[in-house]
C-alpha cells in the first residue's frame, strides 16, 4: 500500500518537539502545528508549554501511554472530517521510546497519509559525539525496569557487534552500567545527559571509567555502548541460537542468516539449511 505523503488527504503528523533547547524546534514544525486542527499530546501541560513559545493556540488531547489504545479513535475521527491533525510528546520524536506508534499503526491501516517531520531525537546527537562508531548501531530504547529481566536481555545482546543504544533513568543508569559490565565485559562507552541544554555532560571512557565519575546522576541518560569485539566468542555460540539472537532484536531471518554466515566464515546456503531443517 503506497502513500503519495502530499496528495491533498487528511494527514497525521508527528511532530518532533525539542528534547531541551527551544532553538531546535523547526520552522516547518512550528508551521505545521499551526495549521493543524487539532493536537494530541503526551502531557498537556508540557505541551502547553511549548504552545504558549510559539504562540500556538489550538486545542490538546492527552495521548500517553495510559490511553493510547483508545485514544486512536480520536484521531480517526478527525481524519474522517478532513482535518489534519498532529501528535507530538513532552521532548523528542512521537513513537521513538514515547507514545504514537498505535495511533500511526491505525491510521495507515485506515488508509490516511501520516507524515513524520525530522527533528529532535535524544539518540542521534549522543551517538553523533560519543566518539564510537556510528555507520551500524542498534537503537534498543529502554531496558527493562526488573532486574532478572533486565539481565536477560543484555544477555541477548552481548554478542552484537553493532555500537547500541540505551536509555536510562537517574534512578537505574548506575545499575544497569554494572550490569553491563558484569554481563558483556569491560568496553568503551558514551553516557550523554541533558543533550542541548546549558548544563549537558558527556562522560566518556570505559565502563568502570564512567562508574568512577558518574557521581549522583540527574536527568535523563542516554548510553552509548561499544560493540563485541571478541570475535571469537561466536566460535562458541551455535549457529541456530546466533541467527535466533539477531532475528530477536528485530533483523529479518534472510538478514540474520546472512550475517552469521559472515561472522563464522560458513557459506549462506549451508547456515539456511541448518536453520530450516531444525525450525
């Protein structure tokens, strides 16, 4: 099902809305808020906020995680009267770690034009100046709040030879660094907080380097973690279990059986045929 994004029809925009500089909010963004006829936000209050800058007087419907289920209908309803309408949360993208996904889900399958506008993410400018390598990363969002769970899932990870990405709570960023450290080893690592503001901080260096200096963490942090490097530790990992691992962070089968051909030096065919015949 194609989308012509600008053909005239009813459309919804997620509207990306700064994630600490005012500064960064876009003219286009601005634009398109103004002419929307209605808007649905994370936190109204917030989104007040930024309304009341910019001089933006249109009506807020809360969208959060709370009621996103239902709240679609909402916005469907506008859609069906021929109006645009956008979404936008307290800081950052719509649907990246935040609400809007359900929203955009219904509204394509509904057959509405949704439009996203580039703008402000936390997860670019921390990459960006982390100092690690950014032409393949994998952009995890939140771990698990639970501990075992929270364990399992870096677990998963470990192997990956992809710079990843995490964001972390105050309350649970110097945790999760030792859990990291305890479960993938000593590696290289790019902790970034208030990204744009006056007091934004990078501290960068080892694990243990960053535990050291991380001292009575505030605001919001976004990890930046250096890939595997032990490229021999794959020699242990059975080719199933590797391709499973990968299909789990959200790569395709044909992508992950390509891939782990590579890692342990196997032709593609012979790795697909494993992976068929024990499915």
């Amino acid at each position: 099902m194609s989308q012509k994004s600008y053909d005239g029809k009813p459309t919804l925009y997620l509207v990306p809305t700064p994630i600490g500089n005012m500064g960064d909010m876009t003219y286009r963004g601005v634009e398109i808020l103004k002419n929307s006829e209605v808007i649905f936000s994370e936190d109204t209050r917030e989104s007040k906020k930024l309304l009341d800058y910019f001089d933006i007087k249109k009506k807020l419907i809360p969208c959060h995680k709370f009621n996103e289920d239902d709240v679609y209908l909402k916005v469907l309803d506008y859609l069906n009267q021929g109006f645009d309408v956008s979404i936008i949360t307290d800081r950052g993208t719509p649907s990246i770690s935040d609400p809007g996904y359900v929203s955009v889900f219904k509204v394509i399958n509904s057959g509405f034009n949704v439009v996203c506008l580039p703008g402000a993410t936390a997860f670019t400018p921390a990459i960006v100046n982390s100092g690690l390598n950014p032409n393949k990363f994998l952009f995890y969002g939140f771990l698990s709040s639970k501990k075992t769970e929270k364990k399992k899932e870096l677990d998963d990870l470990k192997l990956l030879e992809y710079t990843i990405i995490f964001y972390e709570s105050p309350y649970r960023v110097i945790e999760t660094l030792q859990l990291i450290k305890d479960i993938m080893g000593e590696r290289q690592i790019s902790i970034s907080r208030e990204i744009s503001k006056k007091h934004e901080e990078v501290y960068r260096g080892t694990i243990s380097e960053v535990l050291e200096e991380l001292k009575d963490p505030k605001g919001e942090f976004v990890i930046v973690l250096e890939g595997n490097k032990d490229k021999e530790s794959y020699d242990d990992l059975d080719i199933i279990d590797h391709i499973n691992m990968l299909v789990k962070t959200g790569m395709r089968d044909k992508d992950a059986i390509k891939e782990v051909a590579k890692l342990h030096n196997l032709p593609k065919n012979e790795v697909y045929k494993q992976y068929i015949d024990r499915k």
